[in-house]
C-alpha cells in the first residue's frame, strides 16, 4: 500500500560530475529545497497477486502526504474508519476510529519523496543513513531504458536497501528495503509517470517479495497543493475528519 507512491520533480538537468551518494543528494537538495510541492493527495486501486500469478482481492485508499513528516492513508470508502497515519517518525495503525497499533521508525517514502526537501542537507543524509542505506555505496545503471544512480547496492545486490534515482529528473524509481507494514524486504518499482502541476506521479506501482510480484498499484486522480486540514494527521481527531475533508479547493 504504502509502496504505492509517487516522486515530484521539476523539470532541469543535473550536473554531470555527481560520483557519489552525498554529492548526489545535495544535487538533488539543491534544485528543490524551497521549490518541493508541499504535499499530494490520490486516490490508489491495490491489485493483490496470488502465488501462482492470478489477481486476487482489489481494494481502495485514499491517501494523502503532506511535506514534512505526514502521510495518510483510508482503506476503502472514508467512513470505514480503517487505515494508518504517519506523523512525527511514527505509524499509527487504526480501525473502527481508534488506534489499534503505534510503530516509531522513520517512513522511507516519506524521506525519500519530499521530506529532504524541508530538511537542512545534514539532516537529509542522516535520515537517509537511519533508514539502512550506505551511502558508501553508489554506482550508476540502467533502468527501463533510463539512466539511473544507485545508492545503496553493488551491482547484482537485489538485498540489501537501496534506491534508485533517474538521472536527468532526479526522481526515485526504485526502492527496496524492510516494508514497514509486513515486515518483509519488498522490491518498489514506480512507473509511468505523469506530471501533476510542477511535479511528477508515478501512475503505477509494482511490488515485489521474495522475486515474486505480489501487488500492483494503479495512482488516479492525483492532486498537489491542496488545502488540507492539519487535523486529517492527528489521531486525536480520528472519526471527525476523513480523506473526502481535503479534496482540492
């Protein structure tokens, strides 16, 4: 679910000397910081994949990050009362209006699609290094025909964490490290992207465990700069407001 997501970026070229991770993320830091559309909201189909490659159960969220540090998330339709909140480097799980869950750990789509970019470039790489990658490691690639940087991963290394980002627009491709939700090391493919005011989404995503795909995630209806209403990321206010209070005004 939370793999679902998107990568904003404005449209320049980066410098052609970027050899290495820090160097990489202070390009990247530099040409948004200020510039980073302050938060996102869409609506995401979830298409889960059985073992043996069939579709199984389709479902709904509505979802919404806000720059820095706040993501939600409802699960099917908003008065059901079901899904997580991300605020303050803590997930939230609830149902039924209230908390069944807290988890405290840094969100890596949170840090890596928008949040370094209300950080102070220190502070970026040492959320950056918390979440697991080593930025000692960093190498360039190919991706769906793209140029692309890696940090995190020797070629061939499809274990350790990593992200990948595309090398002329400098948005994240690719990521794989621990799921927050299963607990499992998940592989993110974001594709197809589409521009949404001065940023890119990414209309689909493919989730992959073990090898094996076991999610796709389709992105409509993405919104950026919306009005929202602060109170949609804070649990004491779960069951009073809901994802259809911070449509675009």
């Amino acid at each position: 679910m939370l793999s679902f997501i998107f990568s904003l970026v404005l449209l320049a070229q980066p410098p052609a000397d970027v050899k290495d991770a820090k160097t990489l993320i202070k390009t990247m830091h530099e040409r948004y910081s200020g510039k980073f559309n302050k938060n996102i909201t869409f609506i995401q189909i979830d298409t889960e994949i059985k073992p043996d490659g069939s579709k199984g159960s389709v479902t709904t969220s509505y979802e919404a990050f806000h720059f820095p540090g706040k993501f939600r998330a409802d699960h099917g339709p908003t008065h059901s009362q079901e899904g997580i909140i991300v605020s303050n480097d803590t997930v939230y799980d609830f149902e039924g209006g209230v908390v069944i869950g807290k988890t405290p750990g840094i969100y890596d789509i949170l840090t890596l699609y928008g949040d370094i970019y209300f950080y102070t470039l220190d502070e970026a790489v040492k959320k950056i290094e918390k979440l697991g990658y080593n930025l000692n490691e960093f190498r360039t690639d190919t991706w769906k025909g793209k140029d692309v940087y890696v940090i995190g991963a020797q070629k061939g290394d499809v274990t350790s964490p990593q992200f990948w980002i595309e090398k002329d627009e400098l948005y994240l491709v690719r990521n794989i490290n621990i799921s927050k939700e299963s607990g499992k090391l998940e592989d993110n493919q974001y594709l197809e992207h589409q521009k949404v005011e001065n940023a890119w989404v990414e209309s689909q995503v493919e989730i992959y465990s073990g090898g094996k795909l076991i999610r796709k995630e389709k992105i409509a209806e993405a919104k950026a700069n919306n009005k929202l209403d602060m109170k949609i990321f804070d649990v004491k206010h779960l069951g009073n407001v809901h994802w259809h209070d911070f449509k675009k005004q």
